[in-house]
C-alpha cells in the first residue's frame, strides 16, 4: 500500500510550494487534482506493476467530497495524512498582488478579499479534520521546507509527531497550533541590559529564565501533564501535535522553555523538533 499526503488549503497558502519540496523527498506529485480523480490516480499508483511508494495529490480549488475520498484510501489501507495549508487573510491578499494572478472564487466574489473569506468558509470543515495544519503566514520558501521535511522525511506512523514552536504574543498566535502555553508570568530577560539582545539560545538567558522556581514548576507540571496526553492524542488518530509556547516578542522566555520542554520530551522517546518564529525580531 501506498504512503499517500493529500494537500489542501487556502488559495495562495503554499500548496504548490508544499508540493515541490515533497517532490525532492521522493514523493511522486500530482498537482491540481480534482477530487473525483482521486481514486483514479491511487488505483493506477496502487498497481503491482507500478513503482510508486509514496504519492503526494494537491487538491484542486473544489475539495468537496474530499473527506469522502480520504476516508476511502484509509479503508483500503494506505497510510494517509491530510496537510492543510493555512495563512491569514491580508498576507493572502498581499500575495495576489504581488502576483497579480486572480483569486479561483472571484467570480464569486465582490473582491480578493471576500473571495478568500469565502474560499475560508468553505474549506474550513476540511482543516478541522487535517492531520497537520500548516500557517505559511510567517514562513518563507525554507522554513516552509525545513517544516515539510521534518513532518515528511522519516515519518514514523505508529507516534505522534510533537512540534513544540516559540512565538510572540505581540505579532500574533501561531494559525496551526494546537495547544498554547502563555509564559509572559516569568521574568523578562528583555530589562536586563546584559541579555536584551540576546536570544533564548544563550546559556546566560537560558540560565536566567529556567533557574526560578517557578519555572521549574511550571516545566514540571506541564511536561507531566503533556507526556500524559500524548498517548490519548495518538489514539485518537493524531499524527501530528504542535505546541506552541509564546512569551511577549518571541525571543527569550518562549525560546528558553521550548528548547527545555523538546529536551524532557526527547528523554520520554518522544519524537519531537523544536520551531522559533519570532526569534529573529
């Protein structure tokens, strides 16, 4: 049976993208696909005469029945993950003007800018189901690489794949996280003059932000509670988890205890990587 990675999303979100860098992991690709020719493409690459071992279909704009079609792929036994690629409304209409390409709902649409909103609505019972929800919001060609290859390189199906990711609060809650942890009760590295411009990765803020007592704490708690967890969201048909850990800019506190966090989950043999998006701010 086939490893299959169904990618949906927004228009304009980096499906295309998504698609070249699955290319490059030895995905064989099909683009814009219809979902009544799903079964069509998996049958054929299903064949014993056939070669491909892991298949990657972009969802055209239409994904209605596409649930459907998953469903069906999973009962036949192929191991299938459903990406879903996400951005927030103004980056999205940004990207069309830079482009000057016109939106696939246009014509349903008064504007760019309802059209996206209308493609939002409709697509949103499919990200509700998606196994990994990816925000390109933020993210440039290579960290949208860097995220795919850590999702899609070595996969290993039978564990709950944990990103723990650092952010901050002031340029906004990460789109794809599915649990936050809000660390702005913790002293700020920021108004020491000695470790402002530092980064979370300094063992001098490190050392900072996790010898407090009510860091370790919290570290305590939390890595309890979550190890706990893991196994209820893999039962449950998670294969991806990501936790995202926001301080004020992204740059110290989050960083700090994202590193620490990943560190204790890795001494459980938890596979987990570890992301900072504001960390250059």
């Amino acid at each position: 049976m086939a490893e299959i990675v169904v990618i949906a999303g927004l228009s304009g979100a980096g499906r295309s993208g998504a698609a070249d860098v699955l290319e490059d992991l030895g995905f064989y690709v099909v683009d814009n696909l219809p979902t009544s020719l799903l079964p069509t493409i998996v049958d054929l690459a299903s064949q014993p005469s056939s070669d491909i071992a892991r298949l990657a279909l972009v969802s055209g704009r239409n994904h209605e029945g596409l649930m459907r079609e998953v469903a069906k792929m999973r009962a036949d036994g192929h191991v299938v993950t459903l990406l879903f690629l996400d951005a927030a409304t103004p980056v999205i209409v940004q990207r069309y003007d830079a482009t000057r390409r016109r939106h696939p709902f246009a014509d349903q649409s008064e504007g760019v800018l309802e059209a996206i909103e209308h493609e939002r609505d409709i697509l949103q019972p499919v990200k509700n189901q998606a196994d990994l929800v990816i925000d390109t919001t933020d993210l440039n060609v290579h960290q949208l690489k860097e995220k795919l290859i850590s999702a899609f390189a070595e996969v290993d199906h039978q564990q709950v794949q944990i990103t723990v990711e650092s952010f901050g609060f002031k340029h906004g809650v990460p789109l794809d996280a599915d649990i936050v942890m809000d660390v702005r009760f913790l002293p700020n590295p920021h108004w020491e003059d000695e470790l402002r411009p530092l980064t979370g990765h300094d063992p001098k803020v490190r050392d900072y932000v996790l010898e407090r007592s009510v860091t370790a704490a919290f570290l305590d708690h939390l890595e309890t509670m979550l190890v706990d967890l893991f196994p209820s969201y893999q039962a449950e048909g998670r294969a991806y988890l990501t936790i995202a850990i926001g301080c004020t800019g992204g740059r110290h506190r989050s960083v700090a205890i994202t590193e620490e966090l990943a560190r204790r989950f890795a001494e459980h043999g938890v596979a987990v990587r570890t992301s900072h998006r504001d960390v250059a701010h």
